[in-house]
C-alpha cells in the first residue's frame, strides 16, 4: 500500500528560482556572456559538420599543399601540419569534448549520488565504510589517480572517460551525503518514515529531487572542468589518438611549432579556456543564487 | 538645568532594497541629559537599536539617515565624515552590545583586542596604558586581569565577557555608554549582576547611559527616564516612576500589563496585546498603535499622534493622554 | 597541542594505509599480467617468469599485499624499465627541481591571491573587485599547457625577456658550474655566491612558475574575498568600529586573521593541484623535475615508475593535509582544543 500524501512540491520554489535566476542572468553580463558560449558550443557539437567550412578536413582529412598556413580569410585559424583547416578542426573538437564531460559527469553523478545519498540517509556502518572508501579517493592528488588509471588501462579516449568517472564520483558522494544528512531530519521525511514508507522509496522520491539544485550546480562547472581535465590528459599523450580532433591532442601536435605556427595550439588551447571559462561563470551564478547569505 | 549630553531630534531612517524602501525610525526625538540613565525600550523590530547605530554612525549599509540631527553636547554628529566620528568612538562614546561572545574577535586575546580600543585614541606609554586597562577591569569586577587579558574569548563565560566588553567601552573615560541589549543575552542572576555594576560605575564615574532593552522589568530596575518606542516612532517618555505608575500611551499600559508576574497564579491569563507591529510604519497615515488600541477612536486612525507634553515633562503620542478620562 | 598533532599523525597513517591498498591494486591486481607489466614489453618470457615469482604473484593476495608493502617501506620501490635504476633513487634526484618551482609557483600565488581577495572585499562591488573576479575567473579556467605555450611565444619569440626552456643555461656548466649543494639551485647559487648563476637561474624560474601560479591565485583570491567579507560583516568587526579602531587595522589585522582560516585550506587544494600541475608546466618548459619524468613514464608504460609516483603524490597529498591542519590550529585557537 503506497500513500501518496506528501508532495514536497512546495520545498522548492521552483517558479522562484527560475525567475531569480533570469533576473541574475540579465543582471550579470559576463555570467550571459557564459550562457551564450555553452549554447554556442551546444550548436558546434550537435550542428559542427554542417557548419565547418572543410568538414573532411575537420574530421581528419589532409590536405598537405595546404600546410602551415598563417590565419587568413579562406582559413581564419590558419592550416595545421596536414593542410588541414584548423577552424574546421576546432569546430569538430567540440562535440567529442562536450560528450566526453557530460558522460563523465553523468557516469560520476549515478555512482555517486546514490551511494552518497544511502550513507547520508542510512548512517551507521553503511554511512562508515562508504566514507572512509571516498575519503581514500579524494585523498589522490586531483588527476593523478587518472593518470594511474589510465596507465594501468592502456592509452585511449574510452579509457580516459572511465579513470577521470572513477576519480569524479567521490565528490557527488560527498555532495548527495552532506543533503540527505540535513534532509533526514526535515519533517516530511519524517512523516513519511512514520507512515511505514520504505528507505529505497524515500530516497528516490523525496531526498534526491531535493538533492538535485547543489548537485546540479556542481555538475555544471564539473562539466568545464572535465573538458580541461581530458584535454589536459591528451596533451601528454593519455587521451584520444590522431587523427581524432581533440583540443589537447592539437595543443600537444601544435607544440613543436610553437614559435613559428603559434595557431596550431592557440586556438584549439583557446577553445577550451574559453569553454572552461564559460561553465565556470554560469556555475558561479548558480552558486550566487543558492547562496543565502549573499556573501559574494 | 545643564544642556542634554545627547540630544536626538526628528531622527528618520530608512532601509533601501531592491524591492523598494521601507521606514526604521520615522522622526524620534529623546534626550539623554548629564549623568542620567535613559532606558530606550520597545519590542524587536521598534528602531531601538537603530537609533543607538545612528549615533554612532554604525547603520549598516542598506539603512540611511533621511532627517534629523543628533547633537552630542551641541556638536551635530550626522554629516561628520568617518575619520571625524572615529574620533569619537570609543572616546567621547562608549558602545557595548547584546552578544558579549560574538562582539570580541575569536581569534585574538582579550588583552590584544583591548590594547588595540586604548590605543586607538590615546598614545600612552606601555605601562601606563597596561595600567589603565588593568584598572578598568577590576573596576568591572575583574580583578584576575592576567588570566583575562590572556584569554581567548571561547575560554571566559558570558558574564565575564561582557564586563570584560564594559571594561573596553570604558577605558578612554566616555561621557555617554550607549547599552544595547547588554544582559539579553545573560541569566538572570548573571542579568542582576550587570545591571547592579552599570549602576556603580554610572555613580562613580558620571558618565550617561542610553539603556536600550525590550525588558520592561531590566528597564524599571537601572534607568532613571524611559523612553517608549513603538514601530519607529515614540510612543512616551516620562521619569521611570511616571512612566510605571501613571502610564498615559494605551501601548506603554499594554507593555506593562504583559509582563508575566514571577509569583502571578497559574490560573490568571496572560494579558497580551492583540495584533502585530505594521511592517512599514511610513505608509501608515495615523497612529501606528491604533490598529490594535483598546480606545482608538476615528482620529487616531487618521492622523499621527505627535508627541505632547502631558505634564511636568511627561512626553506622550497619543490624541486621548492627558484627558485623565479613560473611555 | 601534542595530543592534537599525534591524533592527526595517526589519521594520516590510516590514509596512507589505505592508499598503499589502492596503490597495491592498481599495480598487482589490475593489470592482466603484472609481472609483464612490472619490467616492460620487450622482455622474455623466461625473465617475465623469474619476475613473477620474485613478486610472489603466485601466493595469495594478503601475502602479496605484505610483501608489497615490505618493499615500499625498505624503499625497494622497483627499478624504472626506462633508465633501468632504483625508481626511489629516480624519485629523490629530481625532486628538488621540482619542490624548487612549486616553492615559486607559492611563493608568488600565496600573497598575490590574498592581496586581491583582500582589496576586493574591500572596494565591494567596485572596479577592484570585479577587476579581480574577472582575474580569478580566468585563473582557475586557464590551460596550464596552453598559456604555458603562449607564456613562451611572448616572452622568448616576441619580446626576447626570457629563456624558453630549461633550469639553467647549459654553457653556465663551464663558466658558472652550480655547486650541488642542496639541489635547489636558488639556494645554492645564493650561498656560495655565484650571482651570474643565480640571475639566470632566477630568469628560468619566472615563466614556469608563473605558469604554474596562474589556478592558485585565482582560487585562492576567490576564497580570500568570500571569507573576508564574511568576516567584515560579524559582529566583532562592528564592535571593534564602535571601539574607534581604524579601518585599516580592523581590515588587515582583525579581519583578516579570521578570513585566512578557510584560505589555509584552500592553500593546501593548490599544493595538491601542483602536484600534478607540475606535470604539464614541466613538460611544456622541459624542466628536469618529476613531472617530465612522471610523464615519460606513463607514456612508455614505464609500470614501476608510475606506481612510484603515484605513491609519492598521493603521500605528499596526505603531508600537505597534516600541514594545513596545522596551520588552521595554530590561526584558530578554538580548535586547538579539540582532540
């Protein structure tokens, strides 16, 4: 018998939130600013091939009467060591650098939320052990254990998803633990305790929904830290192999000839500041609108 | 009879948000002469701790002064420039308030944080400067000064830090001591304590107090004259005998028929005044009390009452005081 | 004091136990072949074999883990498959090379950061403030790699200031051999005086260190300012202004002792982000520390070395920590009482 009596609909204003956060967006120009590069790269990953001016050389296609070419109109970031335009070769870059964090993200999220939620709730031995087991990972350097990982895996842009998911999740463990620790004792929670509703029912219906705006916050400036973390690991060599179009990976083929071709690495390197740079002002507004004190 | 020490005259302050403006204080004026104890009271939310900020100048940043002036021994205050009115605090105006364990800095002796209130105003040599402080805590009641001066503000109880906090209000010798909720915060005997010890050094030393408290009780037991506040606005003001036994604003008589007696039956009610406190006293047209006034009459709701003189410097705002006739 | 500093020693000992777990795992346990793994692709099946048996990976896994942990703690931490030495030896040669250019990274980040977050706090809302927002910002989403690479193009191919790579101009071996003291060159050239070394050693360590600075002080500017200005609004901040104190003690002394507390902490997050940032300014800058070594062993599979590292950054992690509560205890006296 399941008694569908509480509704935390009202924990949430929602129709509040949403209309702090439009204000807080008009308000904020460099947080807009934020917002139009995400949809911008939103529209590069999905639309790229379509709105690439050479698509086959941005997927890989050479072109070496081409080669090293400085930027110029026909080719506004110049030419890579292939002949390949490096515009095209950018825009390709986004949609594997924007699936590889929301797969990331998304991977770390469903690890770990739930574990962290179930030690949050539960406590006890449960809350203990899981503890300890995400203080051991958060105990790594931030990459290292990546980079452990993905020597002990094998090189490869799969494998390099999989160790910075394993190295992520510890922290939405945290995250969802330190909610259910304060939600448990709200009194709809309570109330649904006492009317017999099962743990795993309250957890799903009740502490995760109510869980989600920090780890939502969270999430969306992981999202630009994920893209520097993966392009971070194809620079050395640990990501995605040529001829994929990886940011790090063009930065690290670029740097043989820095001094002379200097486009080849500065712009997939701009990409992803300017990616970086774009998630973290969004989730620094979202910060500011769940922080009450408006200490910033 | 000397000029007033304090003199705070049509004093407004008004909160600016983003959502719009709302009233703190709508035109207050009181007097706090040589030597006396004022006790400015009133429930949460009245302007009573607005009113001693102001006059030091210490309104947070979304609060304004819109009118008034408040004069300290003739000297306009409102309009100094801060390096002026620093020169003040502290010296000329001593200010203790209600949470004795957040108003010193946790992470800094006791010692240290005194020091640095002396030396803010005066250039006294070490020794000297050491004496004047040890001096003034045994004159608190706090003659262990090694161990208090050596103290972190977590190791001393509440009562010793807010001597230890007089102590500090004291030591530049100020004419007026500015009290906002000094024992709020305090038990009851550690509240008695206090209270006797602003008394004493009140006597020895001849300095003013403005007492602000919600407490009627604390108010009746430490302040020679009252003052009434009631949503920003002043409601009464007499000698505290006056005040007690012949209160002639309809919320002082509220005020002093709710205090709950400590030997009053289980069986008699409580008294208590119905309604709330309007949010924003500058939108109200007449009387702010007269919403939840057992005589208001049609002119009350209409127009503001002013404060008049009932008798022998019995201030009052209210169209019915003085009349005697109770309707 | 004492008590505090053993109860956090033993906490630190814990985690170091449970990281040689983790440590172990990923070098016996995870690999399909271990021993292969452990000495690298171009052995024969006879030495993959002898290996084998010398690691005991035939005996059960609790053994393996004792006989394991034996070998770390006499320092036998494998030998590189790449320089064929003692990977302990490897580790503590170039580590001064390294710890020198964290120490500058620090050294520049640590009072640049809360000179900027206290300015910002200060002048809220104005120029300065979303000034250094604006830097903060930028700090923490920067590419070490990238503006490693355009650091590079500016200062060497465009404006000729600064070396390109390197600790030291190779011709100073001759004309201004650097005496090996200590490993740290700054520190040697200082004191037996070699100034021609020391500025160029000096003029070597700007770019890397720069580099490696630019995440920490935007992180640490950001906490400097939130914590600031969260102690500009409590309560002793308004007593002391009723006190008469100055602003400008009540900014620098009384608040800002309180507002460091968080920003140890924070201080220690940028310790632990150097520990692998190291890793690509190292390599952009061919800087012969850990992080270049670090780096080529992972790329050649070098299994011993990478496992070595690991450890090494992971305990270094653990002392980092130590250190920062210990910091934190002796800003704040109201935790020194807690065991």
């Amino acid at each position: 018998m399941t008694v569908e009596v509480l509704r935390p609909a009202a924990i949430t204003p929602r129709a509040g939130l949403v209309r702090r956060f439009r204000r807080s967006v008009l308000s904020d120009p460099l947080a807009l600013t934020g917002l139009i590069v995400i949809g911008l790269l939103v529209v590069l990953a999905v639309l790229g091939p379509w709105i690439a001016p050479y698509p086959d050389q941005g997927e890989g296609q050479s072109n070496v009467p081409a080669r090293m070419l400085a930027p110029s109109l026909e080719h506004p970031f110049g030419t890579d060591g292939l002949g390949r335009d490096m515009l095209s070769r950018v825009i390709f870059g986004a949609r594997p650098a924007l699936a590889v964090s929301l797969l990331v993200v998304g991977l770390a999220i469903l690890i770990g939320v739930p574990l962290g939620a179930l030690a949050g709730y539960r406590r006890g031995r449960l809350d203990a052990v899981i503890m300890r087991i995400t203080d051991l990972f958060l105990a790594f350097p931030p990459l290292l254990l990546a980079m452990a990982i993905v020597a002990a895996l094998g090189p490869g842009l799969e494998h390099a998803a999989l160790a910075l998911a394993i190295s992520w999740w510890p922290w939405y463990a945290r995250l969802a633990r330190g909610t259910a620790l304060s939600l448990r004792e709200r009194a709809f929670v309570e109330a649904a305790r006492s009317m017999g509703v099962g743990d795993l029912a309250i957890l799903r219906r009740h502490v995760v929904p109510n869980s989600l705006a920090p780890i939502l916050v969270q999430a969306t400036i992981d999202i630009g830290t994920v893209i520097l973390a993966a392009g971070s690991l194809a620079f050395l060599g640990l990501g995605a192999s040529p001829p994929a179009p990886d940011w790090g990976l063009m930065v690290a083929d670029g740097r043989t000839f820095i001094l002379d071709q200097w486009w080849l690495s500065a712009f997939p390197g701009l990409a992803i500041f300017v990616a970086v740079l774009a998630f973290n002002l969004v989730g620094d507004l979202l910060l500011d609108l769940l922080d009450p004190r408006g200490t910033r | 009879m000397s000029a007033p020490l304090l003199a705070v005259s049509d004093l407004a302050v008004r909160f600016v948000t983003r959502d719009g403006n709302t009233t703190g204080l709508d035109g207050v004026s009181l007097e706090v002469g040589q030597g006396e104890i004022v006790g400015l009271v009133g429930e949460t939310g009245c302007g009573k701790t607005l009113t001693g900020l102001s006059i030091l100048g210490l309104l947070p940043r979304s609060a304004q002064v819109a009118r008034g002036s408040i004069r300290l021994e003739g000297r306009e205050l409102l309009g100094l420039l801060d390096g002026e009115l620093r020169r003040i605090r502290g010296s000329s105006v001593g200010m203790v308030f209600q949470n004795p364990a957040s108003a010193f800095n946790p992470v800094f002796r006791l010692g240290t944080q005194m020091r640095m209130a002396l030396a803010a105003h005066e250039r006294l040599p070490k020794a000297e400067a050491e004496a004047r402080i040890r001096e003034t805590l045994a004159e608190v009641g706090l003659p262990e000064a090694d161990r208090v001066l050596r103290a972190y503000p977590h190791q001393l109880s509440g009562g010793m830090l807010q001597r230890a906090m007089i102590a500090e209000a004291l030591l530049c010798r100020p004419r007026l001591l500015i009290a906002d909720e000094p024992t709020t915060a305090l038990d009851v005997t550690i509240e008695a304590q206090i209270l006797r010890l602003i008394r004493r050094l009140q006597e020895t030393r001849g300095f003013s107090v403005l007492f602000i408290t919600h407490d009627l009780g604390v108010v009746r037991a430490v302040s020679d004259r009252v003052v009434v506040l009631y949503a920003g606005r002043v409601a009464e003001s007499a000698t505290t005998a006056t005040l007690f036994e012949e209160p002639e604003h309809p919320y002082t008589r509220g005020l002093i028929a709710a205090v709950p007696h400590a030997a009053a039956r289980r069986k008699e009610a409580l008294a208590s005044i119905p309604g709330t406190v309007p949010a924003d006293v500058g939108s109200v047209e007449g009387c702010a009390f007269a919403p939840r006034c057992p005589i208001a009459v049609d002119r009350c709701h209409l127009e503001q009452a002013l404060v008049r003189d009932v008798g022998s410097g019995h201030l009052a705002a209210c169209h019915l005081a003085g009349r005697g006739a109770i309707l | 004091m004492t008590r505090f500093l053993l109860h956090r020693l033993a906490g630190s000992a814990i985690v170091l136990l449970g990281l040689s777990v983790i440590t172990f795992a990923l070098a016996r346990v995870v690999p399909s072949n271990p021993a292969a793994v452990y000495i690298g692709p171009k052995a024969r099946p006879e030495d993959i074999e002898r290996v084998a048996r010398e690691l005991g990976l035939d005996q059960p896994l609790p053994i393996q883990y004792l006989t394991y942990m034996r070998d770390m703690l006499t320092g036998d931490w494998g030998i590189s498959i790449g320089t064929k030495r003692p990977v302990l030896d490897e580790i503590i040669v170039r580590l001064p090379a390294t710890l020198e250019l964290i120490f500058a990274a620090m050294v520049l980040a640590i009072p640049a950061g809360i000179l900027l977050g206290v300015l910002s706090a200060r002048w809220q809302h104005r120029p300065p403030d979303l000034a250094v927002r604006l830097i903060s910002i930028v700090g923490v989403s920067l590419p070490a790699f990238w503006l490693g690479l355009l650091l590079q193009v500016l200062f060497f191919r465009t404006l000729h200031l600064l070396p390109l790579t390197g600790r030291v101009d190779p011709d100073l071996r001759f004309t201004a051999p650097i005496a090996d003291l200590t490993g740290f060159h700054m520190l040697d050239t200082l004191v037996t005086g070699n100034w021609v070394a020391m500025q160029d050693v000096a003029l070597h360590l700007v770019l890397p260190a720069l580099t490696l600075a630019a995440y920490p002080i935007g992180l640490i500017a950001r906490m400097t300012r939130a914590s600031m200005l969260e102690a500009l609004g409590q309560d002793y901040v308004r007593a002391a202004r009723a006190a008469g104190i100055a602003d400008r003690l009540i900014i620098y002394r009384l608040a800002l002792k309180n507002a460091l507390i968080p920003v140890t902490t924070v201080v220690g997050l940028t310790l632990a982000y150097s520990l692998t940032g190291t890793f690509f300014v190292e390599v952009v800058y061919s800087w012969p520390g850990l992080g270049t070594f670090a780096v080529k062993g992972l790329l050649n599979l070098d299994y011993p070395v990478v496992m070595g590292i690991t450890l090494f950054g992971a305990t270094g992690y653990v002392v980092i920590n130590l250190a920062v509560d210990l910091a934190q205890s002796w800003l704040d006296p109201r935790t020194r009482l807690v065991a």
